[in-house]
C-alpha cells in the first residue's frame, strides 16, 4: 500500500480533543491505517484576517489503499463532522486535514494536487512531518523533508522572485518592502545561482531580522557545514508567459529543475492574488516577520 503523510491543523475550540478525535476517525476508515502521528506543535496562523487563534498542527503517516481523490472525500467528511464550513481562505477552523504526500505521486486536478503545493516551506507543516516522517522524499523538488526544515533553518534569509516578467517581480518587490520591510540585492555569487535563478529572470531579496527578537543564549555550529546555506530559503516562481518561444521551453525546463529547494509556484500574474500568496508563504516561512503576527502567541 502507499505511504501517505496527511498534515493536521485546528484554531478553533477544543484543538487537542479535535486532532485526537480526527486522528481515531482516520484510523477507522476502510483500507487505511495510521502507522504513527507526531506530538502537537503551536504555530501562528498565516495569511487571512489577523488576530487569529494560534493553531494546533500534527502530521501523520498512514498506508492506504483508497485512491487519493476518495481518500480527500472521506478526510472532508471528517472536516464536517467537526465544524469545517466553507470560508475565506486562510480563515480559522475547527480542522483541516491535507494531503501532503501520497507515495512518489503526482498530480495536479482542480480537487488536488500533489505533492501539496504549499508544504515545502510551511514550518508548521515540516516540523511535525520531520518528527514522524523524516526521509519522506519530496517527488519534484528531490529533497527529504528533514532537508527541507534544515534548509529553514539554516539557509540564508534570502527570497529569489523567479518569473521572466520585470515588471511583475518589481511591483511584488514593492509589495513586500512595504509589507516586511524586504531590500532589493544583488545577485548572490556562488557557483550553481545561474542554474537555477538565472539573473535576468530574478530578483534578490534580504529578509530583515525582526525586531526585538531575543539572541540565543548559546549559539551552537552544525557538526557539517550546510551545502545549501547559501541558497535562498524560499524561491516564489511566478507563471508569466515569455515573449519568446525558445524562452518558453527555458521557462519550463528552470521551473521542473530539481535541487532548487522550497518552492511556492503562482499559475497566475494577478497582482492581488500574488501579493496574498506571498505575504502568506513569508509568514510561513519567516513567523515572526509582520505585524498581522505580532504578540499572538505572547497573549496566549
């Protein structure tokens, strides 16, 4: 049977009662078995209204028989029998459950798609993954997903904007500067950078310390030193159409290029939909950037 991971999240209510209660249900559907599920993990929302609940995340490891588009049938009517009622994206809920990987599947339909777009470089879904589920192997970007938290959290705090459209990647860069208070840099120099964000296709962002974050009371060095760290921590690539045919095939062949890393890929160059994604991806990435985050968790 296929080894899937579903992640778990709740801000609404009971959230410890809700992931324990949906996790049972999980467990008893037909041709599926949980093998093992991680511990709760507190995570701020991103994207959608401010002021929100922090959440409650979990990830689990099941083996299933039933196809991937059943199985996200049966794991709504869980959502419902809790609570979940269509809403605004990113709003709070009683319970979301996703699929996150099914095996080396891919696929992309207008129900779902997999891998999980968004996964590479949510926080609150790599954490709980890599507690339960670390050698899980990412089918496109070609990493396993305790690289994929690793690169988190050492990589450098830098954002490349991938799209063959200037205009567009500037105008997000804008966005972003007023939102988080990013700089526009120069391209970082090491040896691969070309391969995967070609210069004339990208713009380089440096993602600010928050303010007034605490410094480690001990700072302590990997054993290894990170092959990647100079890599940026997220890329967001931005579907435009190319001018050129020859550009075209170029587009595509960079955007299916493995090794590259967290990835949030746009099919769309709406401005207001591109600057909603990214600001939420940032979020994910960076939590305590913003100040639609501020104190949420410290009021708890």
């Amino acid at each position: 049977m296929p080894t899937c991971l579903l992640g778990l999240g709740s801000n609404l209510g009971n959230r410890e009662a809700t992931l324990h209660a949906a996790l049972t249900e999980i467990a008893a559907l037909p041709d599926v078995q949980v093998s093992r599920h991680s511990r709760w993990y507190p995570s701020r929302p991103v994207g959608g209204l401010p002021n929100q609940d922090e959440f409650l995340n979990a990830a689990a490891v099941i083996e299933t028989k039933v196809a991937p588009l059943l199985l996200l049938n049966e794991l709504r009517d869980i959502e419902t029998r809790h609570g979940r009622t269509p809403g605004q994206r990113w709003s709070p809920r009683t319970l979301d459950i996703d699929i996150l990987l099914y095996g080396h599947e891919v696929m992309e339909t207008q129900m779902l798609t997999l891998p999980h777009p968004r996964m590479s470089f949510r926080r609150f879904v790599l954490e709980p993954a890599a507690e339960i589920a670390p050698k899980m192997l990412h089918p496109t970007i070609g990493w396993p997903i305790e690289r994929l938290l690793l690169h988190l959290n050492m990589a450098a705090d830098q954002l490349a904007l991938l799209s063959p459209m200037t205009d567009l990647r500037m105008r997000l860069a804008d966005v972003l500067h007023e939102r988080f208070t990013t700089q526009v840099i120069d391209p970082p120099s090491f040896a691969n950078v070309e391969h995967h964000w070609p210069a004339v296709w990208t713009t380089w962002l440096a993602i600010p310390s928050p303010p007034n974050k605490p410094e480690p009371a001990v700072r302590t060095k990997p054993a290894l030193p990170y092959a990647a760290a100079a890599f940026p921590k997220l890329t967001i690539a931005i579907d435009a159409a190319p001018p050129a045919q020859a550009d075209k095939v170029r587009w595509s062949t960079l955007l299916h290029q493995p090794g590259r890393g967290p990835l949030l890929h746009l099919k769309t160059a709406d401005p207001a939909e591109v600057a909603a994604e990214a600001t939420a991806a940032l979020e994910a990435v960076w939590p305590d950037l913003g100040p639609s985050n501020a104190n949420r968790l410290e009021s708890k």
